[in-house]
C-alpha cells in the first residue's frame, strides 16, 4: 500500500459499501479495529528502534539532551496517516485479507 495515497484526515464514508464484503458492518468494523492495532504495533516498534539510537545511558529524567535528528524522526511519524485510516484504505483497495471463522472451527 501506497502510504502517499491515504488521506491524512476523516472523510465520509458510506456504511453500506464498508459492510460489503462482509455483509455485516459490526464484522468490517472488528476487522478494521484489528488492523489498525497491528499497524499501530508496527510502527511504534519501528519509531522505538529508531529512537533508540539516539538513547544516551548517561541520561537522566532531569536531563534529557534533544537531538535535530531525533525531533526530525518524531514529526516524521506524527505526519503519517493514522492507523484506523491505513486499515480502511486497505480494505477498501481489496488489499486486505480475512477469514471469517465457521462454526465448525470453533473449538469447545
């Protein structure tokens, strides 16, 4: 997915295209929500390696040295889409995969 092409702000949505491929809203919304937690761990994973770089032991609570580089990286991520606007764009490209469970795959 091309990141670019996300909106960086809400738009309207109609409920009933949304609920399409499913045929349930309250599914699309589960599958969305669960997506977005994913990319959300994704980058807070990668933001954190990122910044670990710059962590100095010698740093204490009281003083924390701030880098160009380090507040360059943070803006970076603070510009990017957020996470629930990445899953929807997913899903409505077709790009994102699902499996609904049956009742036969239930385990009791």
């Amino acid at each position: 997915m091309d990141i670019k092409k996300v909106p960086t702000n809400t738009i309207t949505r109609d409920i009933k295209n949304l609920a399409e491929p499913t045929g349930n809203i309250y599914e699309t919304v589960v599958i969305l929500s669960k997506r977005a937690n994913q990319i959300a761990l994704a980058e807070k994973k990668e933001l954190n390696r990122k910044l670990e770089d710059f962590k100095n032991e010698r740093d204490t609570k009281d003083e924390v040295f701030e880098n160009k580089e380090q507040i360059e990286i943070s803006k970076y991520y603070e510009r990017l889409p957020k996470p629930d606007l990445q899953a929807i764009s997913e899903f409505e490209g077709g790009e994102l995969y699902f499996k609904v469970a049956s009742s036969d795959d239930i385990v009791k």
